[in-house]
C-alpha cells in the first residue's frame, strides 16, 4: 500500500492527524500503509474524503475489502447493547 502513503505525504497529511481523523491510534494506520492490514470500506472512503481522492484512485486494483466482522462483545448483567447494521 505504497500508494497510500505517497498519497498521504502528498496531501501533507501526517499519521497522526489522519488517525486522529479515523479514530485510531496511529500505530494502526501504519499498518495499513504497510499493507499489514487491510482497512474497512467505510474507514477507506474516509481516508479518500481526507486525503481528497476516489478509492479507485487511491487503492490497487488487488485490493479487497474485508466481507466479514468478528464482533465479539463481553456485557454486563443488565447492560444493553445496541447494533446498528448497514449493508450495501
């Protein structure tokens, strides 16, 4: 995901200010630009708005975003838990 990151410093975004936009700590941006890790749809389209490109422009052809979630969640007794679910 060089991409990513010469598109970044391009723009003069640093790794801080754009996880800070993505809510993430900048470790975890990181690894995205170094393809360690792939980013969900929704936080590419909010890199694309920052960095102000198209996902078809930023990202590899290659490139898939993940299908699934794990989404394991430990509650209390007598604690609600809300989920709201989009699909495309």
């Amino acid at each position: 995901m060089q991409k990513l990151k010469r598109t970044r410093e391009q723009a003069g975004v640093s790794v801080v200010a754009m996880a800070k936009h993505l809510g993430i700590v900048p470790t975890a941006y990181r690894r995205y630009e170094r393809g360690e890790v792939s980013p969900k749809l929704e936080t590419c389209r909010k890199i694309c708005k920052v960095l102000n490109t198209t996902l078809s422009e930023l990202f590899d052809d290659d490139y898939v975003p993940p299908k699934n979630v794990d989404m394991k969640y430990k509650i209390r007794p007598g604690q609600k838990l809300f989920i709201e679910i989009e699909a495309e």
